[in-house]
C-alpha cells in the first residue's frame, strides 16, 4: 500500500509522522511525504522531528519529495495542505490518482473537498477535518500546542469506500480517528469553531486567550459566530441547540498564549487563508443574500493587509 501524505506542514506533519513512525519498516506499506523549500531539505538530510503530547520522534518516510510524478499510482492520499495552495499542489498529482485512490482532505474550510473532486475527478474523495493545535515552528520539527489531534473523515457523496479499514490504518498508527456517515455537520462544525476565530485572532492580533479575555474581541467572536450560523442555516447545516456555548468552550481548551494559523501566517506575511475562512462567508452571504458586516469589515481589512504586504 502506498501512502502520499501532501503538505507537510503542522497537520501534515503530524499526521504523516505518526504514519511514518508505525509503518517505517513494514514492507506492504510504503510512505511518501510531499514537501517543498528548507522543510523538505532538513527531513531529507535528518528525517521529521515531532514534538506531540504523545511523545517526542524522529521519522524518516520511505520518500520525501517535492516531485512525486514518478511515484506511480497511491493508494491513499492525506491531504494536508493550505486552501491557497490547493489546486497548484491536486494538478501536481494528476498522474498518481487511480480509480482506486482514496484521498482524505483535512484541509480547513467546508468546500475543498468539491474543489479536490473536480481536479482529480480519478480519486475517490472524502472529506474531513481534525482537532488539533499544531505548527511547525522550524525546518523540519512540527510541535503540537493543543488540542485532542482527532480526525474526523468520511464522504458527503455517498462514495462507497471501506471507512473501517482507512480508520485502522490511522489507528494502528496511534491516531484517534472516525469514519463518519455525517461528516458535512462534522466539518461545518469544525468550520463554525475555526472560522471566527481565525478571523477575529487576524484582525486584532491577539491569541486566543487574550481575545476571550477582551470585551471587544470577545464580542467580534460572538457576532462573528453569529453569521457563520445565518450562513450554514442558509445551506441546511443543523447543530444542536448549544453549539454557540459548546463552541466558545473549545476555544478555552487551548493554551491562552495559542494562536491561528491564520493569525500566524499574517504575522509572518504570508498568504493566509483569507479566502477559506472569512472570504467564504462574505461570498455565501452576498449570495444568498445575507447580511455578515463583521465578515465585511474584516475581510477587507485584512484583504488590504495581505495586498500591502
């Protein structure tokens, strides 16, 4: 069995090094890591380094590339990459997806699996999500900072795979996985988590703590978080009657000094994922004809920001 863990960043990093670290010397299962820059060179020269609640490591996969044309065919498919950077990276595997290959998207947002199907319509597509506060903080070490790391996976098409089996595969690897049959709630729920966060952590620059603990961040989450509800309500999304409060409870579970992605890339000046986040909702919104003003303001604040830099 042949599996591609694409983008080895925080979540990539994660997930991949566990893969690695369970099946390095089992012969039926051979493990790729698609890389790219300083990243790919340090795991190359001195494998991938994790620094997990579970434990510290070292891995080295089976192959470590920034090129897997000639891989051939996987037959799995962990793709862990940024929204910015998704269709640049799914045309880059074209030529290794087969009309057996599963291919399990944890990218953040509700739509990438759609947009994965469309540009490798070969594969078969599952969407997914994870928990899990993790970064890579220099090339070649990736270091969990919070959360649970559960995986949640499963198709929203009614695409006939073996779930069961892709689950073990994640737990003999030490993973805390879920095929699930309803993975679109699952997904919007983690978006609905995600999504106001990563934008309000942006627009006024302060971890997570810090924002729950200020009247005025506290407040833009709040509003923020009322307009991804109008959204998804707009789409049939349902979520039990206190998401609003089971929500803001994941947000405390994290280190206070913890920060987005998002937050993190904009720090950095970076592309961020703007447009999978707060520029999804401003898009749904005017399509469907809803008022999300904070999504507005932020949006182009930020939007600004990123031009600028």
């Amino acid at each position: 069995m042949k599996i591609a863990v694409v983008g080895i960043g925080g979540v990539g990093g994660y997930y991949g090094g566990f893969l690695a670290k369970r099946y390095f010397d089992d012969r039926d299962v051979e493990i790729v890591f698609v890389a790219r820059g300083d990243h790919l060179d340090e795991i190359k020269a001195r494998g991938l380094r994790l620094i997990s609640e579970k434990g510290e490591f070292t891995v080295t996969p089976d192959l470590a590339t920034d090129d897997p044309s000639g891989c051939g065919i996987f037959d799995l498919v962990i793709y862990c990459v940024k929204g910015y950077d998704l269709e640049e990276s799914a045309k880059m595997l074209v030529p290794n997806i087969g009309e057996n290959t599963i291919i399990v998207s944890l990218l953040n947002g509700v739509d990438n699996a759609e947009k994965l199907q469309s540009i490798l319509p070969a594969g078969k597509v599952l969407n997914g999500c994870v928990y899990i506060g993790v970064h890579r903080v220099q090339p070649g070490v990736v270091k969990q900072v919070g959360g649970s790391g559960k995986l949640f996976f499963g198709s929203e098409s009614g695409i006939q795979v073996d779930g069961e089996g892709i689950q073990n595969i994640f737990e003999l690897a030490n993973i805390d996985a879920e095929y699930r049959k309803d993975i679109r709630n699952i997904v919007w729920e983690k978006f609905l988590f995600i999504s106001p966060f990563a934008s309000a952590t942006s627009f006024l620059g302060k971890p997570l703590g810090e924002l729950m603990d200020s009247p005025e961040g506290k407040a833009l989450v709040e509003a923020l978080l009322e307009e991804v509800l109008l959204v998804a309500n707009s789409q049939e999304i349902r979520f039990q009657e206190n998401i609003r409060e089971v929500t803001l409870e994941k947000a405390r579970s994290f280190p206070p000094e913890a920060k987005t992605s998002m937050q993190m890339d904009f720090e950095k000046g970076k592309w961020a994922e703007l447009e999978t986040f707060t520029g999804y909702i401003v898009r749904e919104g005017r399509r469907h004809g809803l008022a999300v003003p904070n999504h507005e303001k932020v949006y182009i604040a930020l939007r600004k920001q990123l031009t600028t830099n």
